[in-house]
C-alpha cells in the first residue's frame, strides 16, 4: 500500500513537471515593445500616448496556445504623450494619480482560439480597480535574431472605456462633447525574447 502511494506520488508530480515546464519563458523587450493608448481631444483629434517603463513575461506552450500566459506590470508615472504640461496632468489625481496607484498590471487567466484568431482573457488593473478585458490578438511570428535569441512577435489592438477604472475626470464642451474622451484605443506591439 505505502509502495503504492509512493509510486502514485511519484507519478504525479513528474506529470505537474513536465506541465511546468512545457511552456517557454519569454519577456518583454522594451526597447522594440510600445504599449501605446489614443484619446479624442475636443472630439476633433486624436493624442497619442505610451507607457515607457514596464516589465512583462509570456509563458508560451508551442504545442497549445490556449494554455500560455501573459503577465505585465507597468509604472503608471512612465506615461508620454510627448508634452509635459500634459504628462504632468495625467500623473495627477485628475488621471492616474500615481502617487497613490503606482502601477497598472495585467494578469492573463486564459487564452481563447477560435478558427485563426485569438484572444487573450484577463484581469487589468489600474487606478486601484480590477476589470476583466478580452484582448484580440495576432502572433506575428518566431524567429531566431542574429545573436542566436529566440524572439516572438505579437500585436493587439482593443477600445476600453476609462470611467470603468475611475478615471472620469472631464470637461463639457458648449457642443455638449468632451475635452477628452471616455474611450481609449489601447494599441500593443510586443516583441519578447525567450529566457
């Protein structure tokens, strides 16, 4: 009986170790990766922006996307759009208020194939919220870079709207539209190397 257990014991844990290690490590290259966003200002044009210090990883199983993983962490004080008047507004308790909510996270719980396309199921974090977002995305390809690194490619692209993460600050214009708008286009473009 006890030879048993022990067999049984055995058995199982070699399978929780080949689950571990049947995805491959990679982490995000900051210096060929933009996590960008797009706002309306005046409801006449389109600012863009960007988050320039973050970290991230992505656990990938080759032979079944659907169980890999994604997880990033993004220092919300990072944000850029190029104008500091403006940068400085965002940090503020008007935006982000990095001061009290230095970090804006990702944790993926699922990845979701259908056909060709994928999808990438999770848990954002930001300003002190949690939300669920779905985010579409397309592998761009795998390659190996001249230094002999594996490199993966991924882009996504999906709108949220900001007041569900209680960034609701604004102001009304006469025509009865917004200096900035509620929904955000957050534009993704990662490339990862494998560890």
């Amino acid at each position: 009986m006890r030879y048993r257990t022990l067999v049984v014991s055995v058995l199982f844990s070699s399978l929780l170790a080949s689950a571990t290690f049947a995805a491959d490590k990679y982490e995000l290259d900051p210096v060929h990766t933009r996590i960008g966003f797009t706002a309306r200002h005046l409801m006449i044009n389109n600012v863009l922006g960007r988050f320039t210090d973050f970290t991230g990883n992505i656990l990938d199983d080759e032979q079944d996307v659907t169980k890999s993983s994604v997880a990033v962490k993004i220092q919300a004080a990072s944000v850029s759009t190029e104008n500091k008047m403006r940068d400085d507004d965002l940090r503020s308790a008007n935006f982000f208020d990095v001061a009290k909510y230095p970090e804006i996270t990702f944790q993926s719980s699922r990845i979701e194939k259908q056909g060709n396309a994928y999808t990438c199921v999770g848990t954002l974090t930001m300003h002190g919220v949690s939300k669920e977002i779905t985010i579409p995305f397309t592998i761009l390809g795998k390659i190996k870079d001249p230094w002999g690194n594996t490199r993966v490619g991924l882009e996504a692209e999906l709108k949220i709207d900001r007041r569900d993460w209680g960034l609701t600050y604004s102001k009304t214009l006469d025509s009865g539209g917004l200096v900035v708008s509620n929904e955000i286009k957050i534009d993704l473009n990662v490339e990862a190397v494998k560890k």
